[in-house]
C-alpha cells in the first residue's frame, strides 16, 4: 500500500490534491529534521502520520494550546513518537572553519 493510500484510508473523504499538499509537506518536515535529501523507506510510516497530524491541525497553526469550554488541548512541534522513529536516520553533519592563515 501505497503512503497516499494509507493516508486515504485515515482520512476518509480528503481529497488527492489534499493529500499530495500533506506528504509533501510531511516529508519535507522529515527531511528537514534528518538532514537528508531523500527520505527513507523506513521513514513513510512517520510521513503518514505526521501528514494526518497536519491534517488534523489545520485551522491552529501557530497555537501552542487551546481552551475553550472547560476543554483545554496542548500541541507540541513535532510528537515524542515520530521523533524517536526518525532518530537512527538523521544525518550528522560536522564542520569546520579554515583559517587562511595556516
């Protein structure tokens, strides 16, 4: 099954359009975090999820926490769950300044 399918499946109704916006931008996040170019197998899970996160967040971007109600939600950034999903795949990068005057 495909990411877009399995995406379908959690949000029944979305549209395809939707749905590209949503990986696209889940895996640009994940990219983003792993300091990769190109997202790992391993790693679709973690998109699909967090493309239905984005989903289900639409409406409250910036907001860190809501009340209303007597109800009260917090949001964190990026959840505990996928971070440890995409731990092992971020890419170190070490750097180093040259001086001219070697």
């Amino acid at each position: 099954m495909t990411a877009k399918e399995r995406l379908a499946a959690r949000l029944e109704g979305v549209a395809d359009a939707q749905l590209d916006l949503l990986l696209g931008d889940a895996e640009g996040m994940l990219l983003a975090c792993t300091g990769r170019s190109v997202l790992p197998d391993a790693l679709v899970t973690a998109q699909v999820q967090l493309a239905a996160i984005l989903y289900n967040r639409q409406g409250t971007e910036g907001e860190t926490a809501h009340s209303e109600g007597g109800v009260s939600r917090a949001m964190d950034g990026l959840p505990e769950e996928i971070r440890r999903q995409i731990a092992p795949y971020r890419v170190v990068r070490i750097g180093c300044s040259q001086s001219s005057e070697l």
